[in-house]
C-alpha cells in the first residue's frame, strides 16, 4: 500500500471538514472559470449573471475594500529603505513610523530575517500597549506571541490541549469551522452548546451546563471552551453579564478559555465590545488569578481587513511558565512568524495619533469602511427579512448574517430521499441562478431540522442592493418551487 | 487539575525537542541582553566581547548579508502601487513585474486578500517554469503548493502520513530537526538512518536497508523517507548514483519520499544539485510513474536569504487526486500563505532575463554572495580542520559545517558524572568565552560516542577570519583544560 492511498493516510485528516472553501467555493471557481472562458472565446456566457459574488468568506479586499493607506506606506518604505531618500512620498509620520520599525528588526532592519519565535519585542510592546488602552491595564510582551493570523494560533493552543479522544473542548453551535476541524485533525472531542437564535444568538448557561454534564458523564475531560466574540457565524455581542456566566464555569470547572476576539473592533449594534480578559480582571481575585485565557485577534479582519498578511496574535493570562515555555518551543519549530504579517499587527495596534499628519486621513479611511458596513449589515438583514420563511438577527458585530430558512416538509423530505443537505442545495442554487456565493448553515453546525446560511456583508455598496434584491427574487422563486 | 498544568498538556508536545532554539539560544539571548544593559548603565561589559555572533540557525540577514534590491523593489511597489506613478524610481522589469503581480492577485490586485488555498495560480504557473529550467520538464500547477516558508509545508506532509505510534518516518541523522520534532508532535516513530561521515557525509544504503528490517521486524509501517539535499548540518551533496539508489528503494518498500531540497542553489563543491524529480523522471516507467514524492522549496536560503517572508513550496509527484484534495483541505483550513511570501517564492522563480534592466544587478548581487558563502565555508573549513582534535568534511553545500570533536575519555567521564552532555557543555564554554553561538551535535543526532556541533558559515566576511581564529583559541585551551 502506498503512503498516500486512501487507506494509509491519517484518518483525522480524513474526517476534517472545512465548509468555507468546500464544495460550494470549488463549484463557484469552477462558474467563473467558465465564464471567464466564454468571454475570451466570444462565446454566449452560460450564466444569468456576469461573475460570482463571493460572499462566503470574510475576505473585503477581495470585495474592493481599499487597503489603509498608513500600514501600507510603512510597509513599502521598510520594504525597500531607499524611498527613504524620498521623504517628499510620505508624511512625516509614516516616516518616522518605518524607521522605528526598521530599528526594531535586529541590527540589520530587515524584514528579511528570522526574528524571535514569539515575534518582534518591540511589536508586542506595541500590543501591550493596545490593549491597556482597550482594558485600562497592560499584559507583558511574554504574554503575547504574534501569530501567521489568528488560525495558526488557535491551531497551536488546540494542539497543545487535546492529545486523547477524551479530551474535549467545547464549542459555540454555530461556530466558525476552524475549530471543529481543528478538534478533529488533533483527534479531540468536540462537545456542541448552542447558541440561543432566539435571545439573539446569547449564550445559554443552561445549555452549556448540560453538555458539560453528559459530557462528563461520557468520560470526556473538558480542556478548553471556546467563545467567539463577536459571533461568527451569528454577529452577536456578548454583554458583560453573559461573558461574566462563562468566566464562572471555567473557573469552576478549571476549562481554559479561548476567546475568539477577532471581530472586536466590527461593532454596528449597541453593546459595545467588551474583551474577556478586562472582564475577568474585574471579577474577585481566586477567578481573577486562576481562569486560563487565550485571547486571539488578527489584522483580517476589523476596519484594516488585510487577510493576506497572516498577521495576529494570541494573548495569555494565568498560564503557568512551563506551558508558556512549550508555546515558545512549538512557536521555534516554525522559527517564526512571517514578517511582514508582525508589522502589520504592530502598525494596527499603534495607529496615527491625533496631530500626526496621517491621521486625519487615518480615522477616514477607518470610519468610511465601518459605517458602509453597518450599512450593508442593516440594508442585508432587512432584505432577508423580507422574504417569506426567513428571519434573521441583525448583525450587532462581525461580518455575517446568519438568516434561518424555514423550509417545507415537502422539499425537507425529498432532500433527504436524495441524500442531500437542504441547506446545501438550497446554496447551490443561488449560486447557478444568481451567482452568489455563499455557506450553507450545515458547514457552521445548527440546531437539528433548522436550516441557515451564512453570507458575509462585504459586497461594495453600489452592488450591495442589487444582490439583496436578487436573493429576494431568487428566494421567492425557489420557495414558490417547493410549493412552500 | 487545571487544562495547561504540566500534567494535562500533550505529552507529544512536551517530548518534542527543538535545539536550534533551544537552551544555547536562550542562553546566549540572556548574555547579549547582560551587555547591552551594562553598556546603557555605563557598566563594564561582563563578557570578553561586544556581541554574540549568531552561528545557531541559517539566518542570513542578521548576519548583514543584504536582501536582493530586485524582489524588494516589486514588493514595494505591490504594497504601495500609488508609487507606479513614479516610474524613474524603478527600473523599467521592476515596474512591469509589479504590475504582473498586481494583476495576478485578483481583480483587486491587493495583497491584503486571501488567495487560492495552495496560493496563487500565476505564482504557481512561475513556479512550474522555474522546475522546468531546473529539470527539463515542467509540473503542473495542479502539483504545486505554495507555503509559509519549507517547513509548514513539511509538518503538513507529515502530519497526514501518521496516525499512530507505529507509523514509522527514516531520517538522515544527523538531521534538521524539524524532522524529529514534528515526528514526535504527531506521535509517529522516528527511524535513524546514518549518513557516513568518513564518505563525505553521503547516503550509506546498507545503513539504510539495515534500520528499515528492523524497523518491520518491529511491527512499524514505514511510511516516509526524508532526504535532506544539500545537507543540512551536513553540507554533502548527493551523487545522481546514490538518489537513484535511494528512490530504487522507496519503489520497492512503496515509501514516500520527502526531498528537503530548500539548499538547492547553496552549492560550493564540483557535485552539482541534482533534483529528485530529474532523478525519478529520468528512471524506468514503473519506478517513475509510481514513486510518491515531496520536494520542498524555501525563499529563506540559497542567495535569496529571505528568511522573514516565510515564503515557500512544496511540489508533489505521483500522489493521487484523493490525497491532493486532502491536501487542499488542509491548507485552506489556514485559508492561504502569507501573500507577501508568495509573491517572493514567484519573483525567486522568475528573476530577471538577460537584456532586463535590472539583470546585470542581480546577477551581481547574487554572484557576490554566493562567492561570499563560499570563500566563508572555505576558510571555516580550513580553520577548524587546523584544531586539534577536530575533524570536519567541507560543505559541498548548504549553509552549514558539522565538525566533529574528539574528547578525552576523562573529559567525557566527568561529563556523565555531571548528566551533561559532553557536546553541549563545549558550545556553552564557546558562547560564554568568545560569544560566538552554535548548536552542539546532539540537537541533530549523531552517532553514539561521536561528538559535534553545527556552525553557520554565515558572519560576515570581514569578521569571519577573526572568528574563526577565537574558536582555534577557545579550542586549544578547552582541549588543554581537560588534558586531552
């Protein structure tokens, strides 16, 4: 038998899925292949739309999201420290920024060479420094290891936590896909607690009480329990008090919390973004001084949205030295990083200050791609709530919606005579008829005999509308189909 | 007991050894603090030198060599494309190259958005044609996956060919060590073959075929073979008769073999590089068309040294569209490679031609370098055969001389007494007395009672001389300390 036959390879491997570039995504690039092809043969597109709209994945550059002008000018500069000689190019403190960070890359200035394993010092100086401003007080650099984004993190932690089938972790359903795939690549035990889609995708202690019980009750020892905050899929903020309820149960039951903060700084709703660790700061000091937390942010997402750099980092409270001396070594093995990724997370938390020349244009750029967001968020979940058999919560943070299908039993049945996911088909069909790409709510995880999908609110403004109204028409159509 | 008590992380994680960042590191981090905090306070130094010289990891920028102007131009530009219009910056292949680039990262052009999940197709396609000037014939892009850096690459590989404690790996020893420390991560078997140091370091087949029965006999299921070449500590370069020999005997067992091919262009000797795809296509159909192999690819060594980027490829041979797609998944669980690093492996495979404006540069920014690497290996070489009691073949290629020591039995009996290693203690007393880093042999495995260390041929070559001279020094009075 060869290494690589169906057989030999790793079977956790095999049974890991990952919706978000799944079956719906490689159908998509196939679409536009073939459209691409038929305009350049002159031949009549095969579709009623002109190119697909990828609404699958927070991805906004891809979505003509413009780049913010600040942490690219840096960037260029300390790329190639010849324009330097041309400072006329730059404002003053995009220059003054570039050097620092050229000073901060070991006594060559390169963005060129390994640096340490848990990232640039100066960088999570820098990071230390976001967060006090976030939190009102300021973890140590060796609290913080900066990251190729938030995943390879997560990854790490995961890897580090779950070495049995018995070792479980709990996670949100819905939930972002990465960490189902994870828990199943490690061979972990992946324990669902839902999410309540009728309290606005809250967080239900009872629920989580409950699968921790039977879990328990299974021989499962619950390692980590994860919260992404905002949701994603689902876009909710969590309230303190919610956030207070989930620090008690790890702290009673000694669970090392994954705060999934990605989002935190895509805020549309009324409840602000709190971050668990200022939250378990407040908390009396054997919860304070116990609870172990991870905290993960990125620079994919938020206002600066540049997903291509890989840059994040994870933050750790309560955890012993020891464990921290095995992330250093698991972060060695890969030696470090990508660079560039690292200037990245610093420039964005050590933004243009009020008075710099940068940063009138700075807070611009920033408050026009946050307001079209919560433009779009509101415009989407209106249209999809217009349709007949949908509802949808509004999108209080995040990039997605999350809208509910009510099928008929009729289509439910026929479905499952086909061995299909209705969710999927359902996907699959605004795809072909409209072009629109997005994930269906089977991907995510979702209460039994309910059906969603998650769209991703990055489409530019002018099309936004359009779109919304075509998944309208598409929509009726399919249910009037279905004799819905 | 909490989730990251000692007790509770995964035991795989905690066996994994990393000694190229390992104690000698965290050592020498700790003196070269000491001096530049005494140097602040107006304090003696408390070390006879003013730096430690960094001979621990392939890491060529630190060591001031300077990135090449060509790639750094076009990231710049791809980073900032507002300084397209300021063309008599950059000659006019820069701009024309640049452009490419943009125009390859979808209809945005940014590097800020997430690509294909195994990188961006035009890359791949400069990839291909790169492989193709190397061998004669050209992959297809389907077979290409780009990554960040060689080593994300060979975890992956890895990570899905064992499943089990009995699923065995063969690695050359000695060996880099990602090998042993991902093997133990995914809790797989490590398998020793011994290269011969007294041939030059080259693949000793009845070794080979000996630790393999006995692995079998032992109940293990072989499922990869890694080759590292040029070596790495080791520096040999393989013949075309012995990789022949080595794929007759992956054919035969139906072992995958791993190609650790990152030194490709590191060549000093009269053996040129030889590919292992060359090599298998050049071979017998059935040998040819079955033989699964991996060939990994870094931009952080050869003349390149971008080690930062973390930019890299792997690309695959007779692996089967189930496997690929496994494949695919994996890496789009992380969603894609860092772009900039992508974009560096492309402009890497596609340097400027003959007539561009850039190419007499290039060539000469590469020429000088790799004349460089040479002499310095060269002189290294020469020195460290002068010590006595040190033995050391010449590096053929690769960044790296591996020479080994020959302690005086009294020397090692005190070392026992003491549970140190004898290898380790010299490269402390080397770091502590001349500041110069290097890695002792046992972070790469050696043979039983066989002593070495691995030094980079890196510092520049205006301090190398001196270097070199400190160590003959430290040497003689170490050996004449322990009265050997």
């Amino acid at each position: 038998m060869k290494a690589f036959s169906r057989q030999s390879i790793n079977p956790c491997i095999i049974a890991t899925q990952y919706a978000v570039r799944g079956k719906l995504v490689l159908e998509a690039n196939g679409i536009q292949k073939e459209i691409e092809e038929a305009k350049k043969k002159g031949k009549t597109n095969p579709y009623p739309f002109d190119k697909v709209v990828y609404c699958n994945i927070g991805n906004p550059q891809i979505c003509n999201q413009q780049p913010l002008t600040y942490p690219r000018q840096i960037i260029s500069i300390v790329e190639y420290p010849e324009l330097l000689n041309h400072t006329s190019f730059f404002p003053k403190d995009v220059i003054n920024h570039a050097k620092k960070i050229i000073n901060s890359l070991g006594c060559t200035g390169t963005s060129g060479a390994y640096t340490n394993s848990m990232g640039v010092v100066q960088f999570r100086k820098s990071i230390c420094k976001f967060i006090k401003r976030r939190d009102g007080t300021a973890p140590s650099p060796d609290e913080v290891f900066i990251t190729d984004g938030a995943s390879t993190g997560i990854k790490m932690i995961l890897n580090m936590l779950i070495s049995h089938p018995l070792h479980g972790i709990m996670i949100p359903i819905p939930q972002y896909p990465l960490y189902s795939a994870a828990i199943s690549q490690f061979g972990g035990f992946q324990i669902n607690y839902y999410l309540d889609e009728s309290k606005k995708w809250s967080t239900d202690m009872t629920s989580v009480r409950k699968v921790y019980e039977q879990a328990v009750e299974k021989g499962i020892q619950v390692k980590g329990f994860v919260c992404i905050n905002p949701g994603n899929p689902t876009g909710q903020v969590l309230t303190v008090q919610n956030m207070k309820e989930i620090i008690e149960f790890c702290y009673e039951k000694k669970i090392c919390l994954l705060a999934d903060e990605v989002y935190q700084e895509n805020i549309y709703g009324e409840i602000p973004f709190t971050s668990f660790r200022k939250v378990l700061k407040s908390m009396r000091d054997e919860v304070k001084n116990t609870v172990e937390l991870v905290s993960f942010f990125s620079v994919s997402k938020g206002f600066y949205g540049e997903c291509g750099k890989r840059g994040g980092y994870f933050q750790i409270e309560n955890i012993n030295s020891f464990a921290r001396s095995q992330m250093y070594k698991m972060a060695s093995i890969n030696l470090c990083s990508n660079v560039i990724g690292q200037e990245m997370v610093e420039i964005i938390c050590n933004p243009p200050k009020e008075g710099d020349e940068s940063y009138p244009k700075y807070i611009n750029e920033k408050m026009s791609i946050l307001n079209s967001l919560k433009r779009k968020a509101k415009l989407l979940h209106s249209v999809l709530n217009e349709c007949e058999g949908i509802t949808c919560n509004e999108a209080m943070g995040a990039l997605y919606l999350f809208p509910k299908i009510k099928f008929s039993n009729k289509y439910i049945d026929e479905c499952k005579r086909k061995d299909q996911q209705p969710d999927e088909v359902y996907c699959l069909r605004m795809l072909k008829s409209i072009g629109v790409c997005v994930v269906p709510g089977s991907g995510f995880g979702q209460k039994d005999n309910t059906y969603h999908f998650r769209i991703a609110i990055l489409p530019p403004e002018n099309e936004i509308q359009n779109i919304a109204n075509k998944i309208k028409i598409f929509h009726t159509s399919f249910m009037k189909e279905y004799d819905h």
